[in-house]
C-alpha cells in the first residue's frame, strides 16, 4: 500500500472515463428529459439525443473535444443559449479550480486550461 505522502503527490485516483452499459441504457429510457454524463473536468462522456441536442452545435465537434466549459468559452452559440453566461463561465472558471485543487497534476486539466487561455479572450 503506497504511503500517504506517495498519494499527495499523485493525487486521489482518477475516476474512469468509461460509462457503464447501464448508465447509457438509463440515458436512452428517459427519453425526452435532456440528460448526459461529464466527466471531472465537463467532458460529455454520454448523452441521449434531448441531451445533445440542449448544447447547440456540440455535436459538430468530435466526441473527444465535446466539453461543456470548452462550449462555453468557444463556442458562441453559449452566450444565447445562457441566459446568465457570465455567472455560468465564473461558475465553469470556479470548478477548473476546484479540479486543480484535488489534481494538480491532472494532464487533461491542464490541456483544457492552456486551450481555454490562448483561444478564448474571457477565460481568466
């Protein structure tokens, strides 16, 4: 068993990126409520087609680019879709931070955040 200095320095384990079979299923028996599944850092892992449909235009991006703080920034169908956009990117902002926190050697978290930063204008 590693020691407790070994797991500060790693971090708590990432969770898995994969979602289980009946999590998917449960998504398509719902039907016509919008549900999809993120990951720690807000990417879309799975979705039903309401789901989907509720981000304007993410589906044009590949499955491993489709993150909903990455929508908010650089996707500017965003700024309509919420009505309250600046209370909705402090929030998406707020959260990074928090991952950042509990890993700070999160590589994923880190490519998200240098995007956001060199392509998005408002991203702090």
């Amino acid at each position: 068993m590693p020691t407790p200095e070994a797991l500060d320095e790693r971090g708590p384990p990432l969770p898995p990126r994969q979602v289980r079979l009946a999590v998917c299923q449960l998504l398509d028996t719902i039907g016509p409520s919008r549900a999809y599944v993120l990951s720690r850092i807000n990417d879309l892992l799975a979705s039903n087609a309401a789901g989907i449909a509720l981000l304007a235009g993410i589906d044009q991006w590949s499955p491993e680019r489709r993150n909903t703080i990455r929508y908010i920034f650089l996707r500017p169908a965003a700024r309509t879709l919420f009505a309250e956009w600046n209370s909705i990117a402090c929030g998406a902002v707020a959260h990074l931070r928090a991952m950042a926190g509990i890993a700070p050697n999160d590589r994923e978290l880190a490519e998200l955040i240098d995007e956001l930063e060199t392509r998005s204008e408002e991203f702090p």
